[in-house]
C-alpha cells in the first residue's frame, strides 16, 4: 500500500469514530496518532495515560510537554489529558516477571482505562500499535484483543519507520525521548527473576545519568546475579566513556547504587 493510500485509510478508520479514548505512552507511536486524529480529522481524542512505577522517570513530563504543545499550536478541540495511577508491582503475577508479565501489565493498564471510560463520551479506545511490530512475541497484545482495543495505525499499515518520518517532517515540536524507544523498566530485568521497586529504581537513575551524556537510546541491563549491570547504548556514541573522566565518573556513579561491577555492551543498543 502507498503511503497516501495509508494515509487516507487511518482517516478513514478515525473518522469512523466521533470521539476516540487514546491511550497514551508519551511515546513517538501514541503522540503521532493523537497528533493525527486532533490535526488531520474532525474526529475528538482523549487521551489517558497510565502512570505506573515501571516507567522511566521522564516519561509522564514528556506526555504533559505534547499535550501542551497540541493546545498551543492548534486552534481546535484538543485532547484533554487524563492520568490514572497504577501500581504494577502490587500484582503477583507481574512482580514474578514470567514471559507473560506483559500480558498482565497491558490487561491491567487498559482494563484501568475501560473503567474510566464508562460514563464519557467516548466511542471507542485506540492504542499505538504498529503494522511492523511483531505481535506473536509479545502477549501483550493478546490482552488488547481480548480487551476490544483498537490499533488504527497497524491497520492502516503503518510502520516504525514511516511514523517517524512522517512525525519529522509534519510535527514542529521534537523530543529525544521519542527516538530514545523508552519502554516499561520491567525489560530490563531477566524473565523469572521477581521485580523489586528498589532495583527498578535504580536501574532508572542509572539510565537517567547516561541520558544526560548520550543521545539515543540507553539501557541498563541486569543479569539477575550478584551486583552487575550491563549498559548499552548506540554504538556511534561508545567514545564517550572512552575518555577517563566520563568512565570514572559512571563507575562511581553506579557503585553509589550497589552495582559493584559495570559492563559496557560493545554490541550497543539492542531492542527489546
């Protein structure tokens, strides 16, 4: 399918709809469809946002600064910002961390979202599944099927790449975060091995001291023995703890967080 035809299929499948309930990560993929259904059809959005303690620390104040964005550069209807607090790890079975935590985390997080729902106006909810992302590998999205959650940009074919180009060439306003791929801290932690908010916190204050230094990407991966954390990052930006004052100061860093030994992955960023 042409990338006009994709185009004029996603309006079509939003302008099905008169009010959509959005859910919202913060993310490139959520922002660009919101971005599309308040600019490019007179269909309205609300958009929900799960805060929950598996996100990175930036995430929510990104979701704010777009929404911001989308109030002060279009005179229309916008979508009105609702946050709903959830606590994860509260739930056994995603604080076990098996292969389908992730089926719980989304039937949790969208379960919450149909519950606030109920009353409004809205006709449906919508999330920012890709046509390239890989559905058998991740149950989360067996939850959204289960839950009735609809994904316009898969079914209009959209991928990753054509939404990032797309955002570059027709969305002013930029943030590092979407091109950092930000996802749940959870994946940073090896499957069966039980979450922990004091890990997760760290693990997140780890990555945000790295993200002051490198564009990009950035994960710290725990291996779940003893006290060592593997860091990637995109390899054209290895030479930055290359220099003695930048490797010292990480090293420090991560040892004041109880991490006694830190790899640096020469392989570089790999997505989850």
């Amino acid at each position: 399918m042409t990338p006009d035809k994709k185009w004029k299929r996603l309006k079509d499948i939003i302008q099905s709809r008169s009010h959509w309930a959005v859910a919202y990560s913060g993310g490139l993929d959520s922002s660009f469809l919101l971005w599309f259904i308040v600019t490019q059809t007179k269909s309205h959005a609300t958009a929900f946002f799960v805060n929950h303690d598996l996100l990175p620390a930036e995430v929510f104040k990104s979701a704010e600064n777009f929404i911001s964005y989308l109030k002060n550069h279009y005179c229309r209807e916008l979508p009105i910002l609702k946050v709903i607090d959830l606590n994860l790890l509260s739930n056994k079975e995603i604080k076990r961390n098996s292969k389908k935590r992730c089926y719980y985390c989304k039937y949790l997080m969208f379960s919450s979202i149909l519950d606030e729902i109920v009353g409004l106006e809205c006709d449906a909810l919508c999330d920012g599944t890709l046509a390239s992302d890989s559905l058998d590998e991740r149950p989360g999205f067996v939850a959204l099927k289960e839950l009735g959650v609809i994904s316009p940009l898969k079914t209009a074919g959209f991928t990753k790449h054509e939404v990032r180009e797309v955002a570059k060439r027709e969305i002013t306003w930029t943030d590092d975060l979407w091109f950092r791929f930000e996802s749940c801290l959870a994946t940073r932690i090896p499957y069966d091995y039980e979450l922990n908010a004091d890990l997760i916190k760290r693990i997140d204050m780890l990555e945000q001291f790295v993200k002051k230094r490198v564009p990009g990407p950035v994960r710290a991966r725990f291996n779940g023995y003893g006290k060592s954390i593997r860091l990637e990052i995109e390899i054209d930006y290895l030479g930055i703890f290359t220099e003695y004052i930048n490797v010292n100061e990480l090293v420090c860093f991560a040892e004041k967080l109880g991490f006694e030994r830190l790899c640096l992955d020469l392989g570089g960023f790999r997505m989850e």
